[in-house]
C-alpha cells in the first residue's frame, strides 16, 4: 500500500521535494511553535480529534456539535465507516504480521500473509455484523475487496523483500526489516499541545520522516490534505522536524480488481492555517455552547439527519 512505483518516486525528487525545500513554510505555522500565535489552540480545555476538525459533512458543523454535545460518544458506525474500519485494520496488520515473519526467518511471506488476512477478515466482518444491519451482498463484497487488497498487498510485500534480499544477501533479519519496510503504521502521537486528541493515530509515516500517509475508500474529497496537515503539525509539536509532503492513498474497486490511487502534495501553508482556523472555530463553537442551525441542504448521507429532521 505504500512501497511507491518509479513515476511517484521521479516527482516526489524531482518536484515536490524541491518545491518544498525552495519555497520554505513559515516558521510560525511549524508545529514546534505550539505555545506560540497562531498553532496556539483557542483552549487547551477541549481536545478535538483531527477527523472532527477537518471533515465538513454539515456545512453548519451541526454533525460536531451533535457528536460532542447530545450523544457525547463516538459518531455512530455506518456501514461505510465500518468498511473503512476494517481496511485499515488490515493494511496495518499485515505489515505487522510481515516484519514477524521476516524476524522468525521466514523466505516465501506471500502465502502466509495471505492465509492470516482471510482469516483477519473472516473475524473482523463477523464482530462488524453483530452492531451493524449489513446485507449478506454487502457481506460477500466486502470480503471480496479485502481479499483482493490482502492478496495484492501480500505480493508487493514479498517482491520487496525478495528484492533487498537479492540485493544484499547476508542482511541480518533486523536490516532486512529495516530496509523492506521504511514504512512504520498506526502512529499514535499525542496531539494535546495543539487542542487535538492524546491519541491521534495516523495510518502510516515515512520512517526517515517528512511524509504522513492516510488510507481512504471511495471519493476524493477537500478535507482530506486538511486531515493530513492536522497530523503533521501534531509529529512536528513532539518530534520538533518538519514534515512537508502528505499522501492521501484512495482504494476502490474498478470492474473485479482492485484500484489504488496516490495524491501527493505539499503541506503548504493553506493547508495549515485552513486547519488551525477550522480547529479554533469548532473549539469555540462547542465551548460556547451555541447549537448551530440545521443546515439548509443537509447531506443525505450524514448518519445524524435523523437528529435534525425529527
């Protein structure tokens, strides 16, 4: 899901690095300026997931308000998110479950990685199905398209490694890991120095640092470069190095295969004080307890139109 092919590789270096380097990100707008205007959050009282600051499914950020006010738990699961859920618990685990078998010596990963995915899924769809009304079709093509992102993921995983292995033939099963995998997956950093979450989880960051990955299903939409930029400037409070290039990953099916589709871009100043300016108003928002007004073309798929239409 992360290993990037030769034309991503020529304008990550050919291009987008080098603009990032030339055209530098104001300093104030460094994460590592926590303390100081304008990363400074408006409260240090409300700590707001990035998610909840970046989407804008309700454009009178009703959804929020919702979320934090009236049910003050999580936002209730639709199937979308569930399969969303699902799909990074996979991606995640099966990088996991690689870089053990390379420690325990394994040479041929694919087949075993495979056989311990399908066995994932199988689990995983079966916890989904007792807290979610989800048809058997619904059933039989999420297994289908998680099949094909295990079995496709499980071959790029094992080409690696047979690639660094062909490559340098007496690695240790350390340097092996190491130089297969410069990909490290579920970071968890604490985000509360910004008015965000203590438990921020990014799917995925360059081990080396300077680019944050984020894994989506279906559509492309604004607020996700938003989304990343709100976990770079989380890395950049705690690790205090700068990280510019973010990757939204979109996966989705075309015809019977699977397709996969990279954006990289800058996370340029927009992106950053977008985000730091949508953190201050729903911060204020919820803290000065004022209920937004039900939005006048409200979403149809906004699982709390049920809330606002009753």
């Amino acid at each position: 899901m992360y290993y990037l092919d030769l034309i991503e590789i020529k304008r990550l270096t050919k291009d987008l690095l080098p603009r990032a380097r030339d055209h530098q990100v104001d300093e104030r707008l460094r994460g590592w300026n926590w303390f100081d205007s304008p990363i400074r959050p408006y409260s240090n009282e409300l700590l707001l997931p990035v998610w909840d600051i970046a989407c804008s499914i309700c454009p009178t950020r009703r959804d929020a308000w919702i979320r934090h006010k009236i049910l003050r738990r999580s936002v209730p699961t639709t199937v979308h998110q569930a399969k969303g859920f699902i799909v990074h618990k996979l991606i995640s685990s099966m990088f996991l479950k690689a870089k053990k078998l390379v420690y325990l010596g394994y040479n041929e990963l694919r087949d075993e990685l495979i056989r311990n995915a399908e066995e994932s899924i199988k689990k995983e769809i079966s916890e989904m199905k007792k807290n979610i009304d989800i048809s058997d079709k619904d059933v039989d093509d999420l297994t289908d398209f998680c099949k094909q992102i295990a079995r496709w993921q499980a071959t790029r995983i094992e080409s690696k490694v047979l690639e660094i292995k062909a490559k340098y033939p007496f690695l240790n099963e350390e340097s092996l890991v190491q130089l297969s995998f410069p990909i490290a997956t579920e970071i968890v950093v604490d985000g509360s120095l910004l008015g965000l979450s203590k438990y921020l989880r990014a799917d995925a960051a360059w081990m080396l640092g300077g680019i944050i990955f984020d894994v989506k299903l279906g559509r492309k939409e604004e607020w996700h470069r938003l989304q990343v930029a709100g976990y770079a400037l989380a890395f950049e409070s705690i690790f205090e190095r700068p990280v510019d290039i973010g990757c939204t990953i979109y996966v989705s099916k075309a015809g019977s295969n699977i397709r996969i589709d990279r954006d990289f871009y800058i996370i340029s100043d927009y992106l950053r004080s977008s985000f730091l300016e949508k953190r201050d108003e729903l911060q204020m928002m919820l803290l000065k307890d004022e209920e937004p007004d039900i939005a006048s073309n409200c979403p149809k798929f906004c699982v709390f139109r049920s809330f606002c239409l009753k």
